[in-house]
C-alpha cells in the first residue's frame, strides 16, 4: 500500500481521496476547505496544513485543481510541491488544463528527478464517488505503469494516450463532444414537446436509435426518463455549467494554438457563456435546456 498525499480534496478529489482510503492507501489531504479536509479526516486520512506538507514524505502525490493557473502555483517555484516532495516521487495531476501547461510541469518533474503523468478525468461526481471514473493519462511508460495502480482505486477505466499533456488533449476533446451533444440533445426535446411528444416517448425511441448518445441515455436534461440525472434533483450539479464552459474555453483555445476547425464546439461555448451569465451559474451543465426552452 503507498503513502499518498492529495492536494485539492473538493466535490471530485474528496472522494476520489476516500476510494484511496478503501483500498488501504494511506492519505495525506490538503484543501483550501477545512470542511472538505474534515470530510476526508472523519474516514481516516491525516489533515496537512499546507500543499507542500501534503506532498512530504509520501512516495506518490494526486492533485486535483481547478485551473491551469493552480496548477502552475502548487507544482511549480521555490514554495511548490515539486520542491518540497522526495526525490522519485509519482505525481499525478488529475485537474483539467491547458496541455502546454501540463506539458510544462511534467517537464519540471522530470528536471527535479520526479515523474509525472496528467489524468483528468470523466465521470462527474457520481463518478468519483463510486470508483468508476474515467482516466485519460498522459505521461511516460514508465510513470503511467507506475500510475496505473493507484489510479485503479478511483477509477475504471485507465487510458494511456501517449506522452506528456496528452491527457488532456483527450479530455478536451472528449468534453467538446460532452457540451455540444448536450445542446443537440437539449434542443431535440424542447422541438419534440411544441411538437407535442412525451419526453418518455422521445426517450424511448431515440435511445434505441440512431439519435443514441451518452447526453441521453446517461445524462437526460429533462425530468423523468434517467431517474439519476441532475434533471430529476432541480439541476443541482453533477458536472457544473461552469465546468462545462471552463472545458470549452480551454478546447477553443487548443483549436486555435493548434489551427483547428471546430465551429460547432464554438458555438457550443457562446451558448454557455450565456447559460452560465445567467441562470446557469450554479446549475447543472444539463440544465441549459431549460435556457433554449426560453429563447
């Protein structure tokens, strides 16, 4: 069993940490939250008062962040953890970010005698907190070998995509897809109720055709036919709009590095600016059917 220390134990970390402490991992937590840390606590990890103390004495360190900006501030300077841990330790960055930024740390990992792979994940919270995430992971062989074991506490299915930053090009991607077959499915339901369907009626066919996607048969944004989905708890969030829109910032700003066509995913990002400014802000990304029901 490995020592582990976990930077950013919030909605998707804190119990990401927790299936850690199931599977006999012995976890060091730090969160900006002390309600999160005592989350953590009351099942057994041991509370740092710092990052850098989360990332002492422990052969492998998860973070989980909310902005490459974070990122960059915990991992990398004289007061980060990168400095602070022992030589040979496994980092693993499970934030979703900007690939030049996961590039850049995994680069100073190395330079410093660590190793590090970027695996942001999918999954949501629900996600997280049955084990069963998604990891998309970018790095080294050797450190994605390494990585694979303790991932395999939090998560089901693990993804090599190949070298350094990688795994978040795949999240990017993924999320893209994500933002845009929501709305897609979104505008569906509201054309099929002026058209006078059911939702369960629409449901039942288009889940068995052509039309099938994860937006519907996981994630329905109206209430009824998905008895889990956020559409049936008021659009309380499971994956936030606000998360959604951060995602489509960070894939538009990829397909413009990188001299991409995406108008669809651009068009998907103008839509959740205007959810998230209004009355999306703390709502479910799902819930921007109710926004198109309006407009």
């Amino acid at each position: 069993m490995a020592r582990i220390g976990f930077v950013g134990v919030g909605n998707m970390g804190g119990p990401m940490a927790l299936n850690l402490l199931k599977a006999g991992h012995s976890v060091k937590v730090f969160d900006l939250s002390a309600d999160a840390v005592a989350l953590c606590v009351a099942e057994g990890a041991e509370a740092c008062e710092t990052a850098t103390d989360a990332a002492s004495g422990v052969g492998v360190v998860v973070t989980m962040l909310p902005k490459g900006d974070h990122v960059r501030a915990v991992y990398l300077g004289d007061g980060g953890i990168l400095a602070a841990a022992d030589s040979d330790t496994l980092f693993i960055d499970c934030s979703t970010i900007d690939v030049a930024t996961a590039r850049e740390a995994a680069a100073a990992a190395t330079a410093a005698g660590m190793h590090m792979v970027d695996a942001p994940v999918s999954g949501g919270v629900g996600g997280a907190s049955a084990g069963s995430l998604t990891f998309m992971v970018g790095g080294a062989s050797a450190a994605f070998t390494m990585a694979q074991p303790i991932l395999s506490a939090m998560g089901q299915n693990i993804v090599h995509t190949g070298g350094a930053g990688n795994g978040q090009a795949a999240k990017i991607c993924n999320n893209m897809i994500l933002g845009i077959s929501m709305i897609g499915v979104s505008e569906a339901f509201v054309l099929a109720e002026k058209l006078g369907l059911e939702h369960q009626t629409m449901f039942d066919i288009v889940s068995t055709a052509s039309g099938q996607c994860w937006s519907l048969t996981s994630y329905c944004p109206v209430p009824g036919p998905v008895p889990t989905s956020p559409a049936n708890n008021d659009y309380k969030p499971g994956f936030s709009a606000q998360n959604m829109l951060k995602d489509l910032h960070l894939s538009q700003e990829a397909a413009e590095g990188f001299g991409a066509s995406t108008a669809l995913g651009k068009a998907a990002m103008d839509l959740y600016e205007g959810y998230v400014s209004g009355e999306g802000e703390a709502a479910d990304f799902s819930g921007i059917v109710n926004m198109i029901r309006k407009s």
